[in-house]
C-alpha cells in the first residue's frame, strides 16, 4: 500500500507541475514601453520617408537617429522573455536587405533622391508592418497590477 500512495503522490506532483506549465503565458506580457517605441518610431519612420524626395545627404543625421532609435526598440524588446514573434517582426523591419524601413533607408542612401510613387508605396507597407507590430503588443496579456 506505501508504493501507491509513494506512486501516486509523485503522480500528483508531475500533473501539477505540467498544469502549471500548461497555464504559464506563451507569450511575453504587454509591456507599455515596447508599444510607446513602436508608435514613436512609425510616426518618426514615415515623416522621414515623406522626405525622400530629397537629396538622403540633407537628411544624413535624421536616417541616422531613426537608424539608432529603432536598434534601441529592438534591444529592448529582444531581451523580453517568450517575445520571439515581435522580435521576428522588427528584425524584419530593421533589415537593410529587405523590403521594408531598413531596405528603404539603405535605397535611399545609395540612389540619393527616391521618386513620390515609390515613397509613397513604401509609407504604405512600413505602416502596416509596424501596426504589426502594435497588434502584437496589445494582443498580449496585460501584467497584473500587485
């Protein structure tokens, strides 16, 4: 009679432990910063695009504040635990050799003056890329207040 109880004793203590697993979030909770870093930088992110039509040498300190500004942002939200979708989400971004802010910005600076049609292309998808990005934020769980 001692072994089932021992057995069922550690039965219990390894469904208790998957349930508390199985009941832990998946995902990081909201965090207030990261959302307030998104909106800033896609407000920052499409009034510089807007400026495209000029010369990127008139505007070498702005790209590179908006450069530094958004490494900042992926930092801060890299190091959050269970985060990896929104991480994904501004490497992408960021990328310099893909389509979007990074790819942008690297396009403007080779080719020195981008044409409206474009700019205006490119505002489109950078916007959504970063709503992506706050609908993943504010999907998350919010933290409960202690």
């Amino acid at each position: 009679m001692k072994i089932v109880v021992k057995r069922s004793n550690l039965v219990f203590f390894i469904l208790s432990i998957l349930l508390l697993f199985a009941c832990a979030p998946r995902i990081a909770l909201y965090n207030e910063t990261a959302y307030s870093n998104a909106v800033s930088l896609k407000v920052e992110s499409l009034a510089l695009m807007g400026k495209a039509t000029d010369s990127s040498s008139v505007h070498v300190q702005e790209i590179s504040t908006l450069e530094t500004n958004i490494e900042k942002a992926y930092q801060y939200v890299r190091w959050l635990p269970r985060n990896e979708l929104t991480v994904q989400q501004w490497e992408i971004l960021k990328d310099p050799n893909r389509d979007l802010l990074g790819g942008f910005l690297k396009k403007w600076e080779n080719e020195k003056v981008l044409h409206v049609v474009f700019i205006k292309e490119k505002e489109r998808q950078i916007s959504e890329a970063f709503d992506e990005i706050l609908k993943l934020e504010t999907g998350k769980n919010k933290p409960k207040d202690k």
